[in-house]
C-alpha cells in the first residue's frame, strides 16, 4: 500500500521538512510536489500512481496543523478523516535516533494499549490502508497517551525501538461521518 503524501498550496520551511521525515520514515510513503493541483487532479495522480490514500499535510503560521486523509481508490478522493495537530517534533530535533533513512522498511501501525484511543486508531487503520506484513524489521506507527496533548504519534525502528520519524503531537481526530 502506498500514501501519496502532499503539502498544502503553500507549505512553510518546517511543513516541507515533516512531509520529508515522514518520507524517510517508511517505504509506504511518496512525496508529491503538489504545485497549484486541486483536489481532483492529486486524487488523479494518486490513482495513476498505484497510492490508494493521499494524506494533504495543511499549515497555519509556518507549522503542520492539520493532516487531511483520502481514500483515492476508486479515482475520485474520498474523505477518510483529519488529524488536528498540536505540534511536530522534527528528526532534527528528536535524541537518541534510530537508522538515518528507514526508506526500505514498510509501515505496521500497532494497536494501542489504553482503550481510549480506540477511535483513533480506527481511523488511521482506515486512512493508512492494507500494509503488506514483513519479515523484515519495520517501521512501527505507534499511537501513545499524553499528559499535555490527546495523543502522540511516534514513528519507531521495530529492532532498536528508536525513533525513525517525527513525533505528532495530536490535539483531535476527526471521522468522516458514515
């Protein structure tokens, strides 16, 4: 399964330097200069290119604040949900990394322990799609409480359990209703 990761119309320094984290974290995502390209045209491309979800990373005041997740299997982009962020912590800014590029590893979202963020991860099970299980070491999505914010997201090495991504900071989740 393949995401098709693309910025806002005008993405900030710091928003552009997330979607690259994000890139380097798995083999499961593609960065797409997304230019003037309205929805249609990205869910297009998407489709042509064999990404079944588009995740369209939106910025306020230089940060990711939003990540918007479709469903492009069909052709035409349907909304699976958003992720409200609170604040990303960049690979530049983490300690104690995990492998500089996790290119070659593909994406296992893992089910989290506290059963309040169920619904969340309902929804990313959704917006991250059918991910193809290897034998070889993985790049884990693992999906943690937080004291100060509604969730975080870390991108972790399955081997060394170092970070190999940004960690999202999440304010809300939002569901497309059914």
């Amino acid at each position: 399964m393949t995401i098709l990761l693309c910025t806002s119309l005008r993405p900030s320094p710091r928003t552009r330097t997330f979607c690259n984290d994000l890139v380097t974290a798995t083999a499961d995502f593609n960065y797409y200069l997304r230019g003037k390209s309205g929805l249609l045209l990205l869910s297009a491309y998407a489709h042509s290119a064999g990404a079944d979800r588009l995740w369209i990373v939106n910025s306020r005041f230089g940060d990711p604040k939003l990540i918007e997740c479709y469903d492009t299997g069909g052709g035409k982009a349907k909304k699976i949900g958003s992720l409200l962020i609170s604040r990303v912590i960049l690979r530049r800014e983490l300690k104690n990394l995990g492998p500089k590029t996790a290119r070659g590893r593909h994406l296992r979202l893992v089910q989290p322990e506290d059963r309040a963020l169920t619904g969340l991860y309902e929804m990313l099970r959704n917006s991250v799609g059918f991910l193809t299980p290897s034998d070889r070491g993985v790049t884990e999505l693992r999906l943690e409480t937080s004291r100060d914010y509604f969730a975080e997201m870390a991108f972790t090495d399955s081997e060394t359990r170092a970070p190999c991504g940004p960690r999202i900071l999440l304010k809300d989740f939002r569901r497309r209703p059914p």
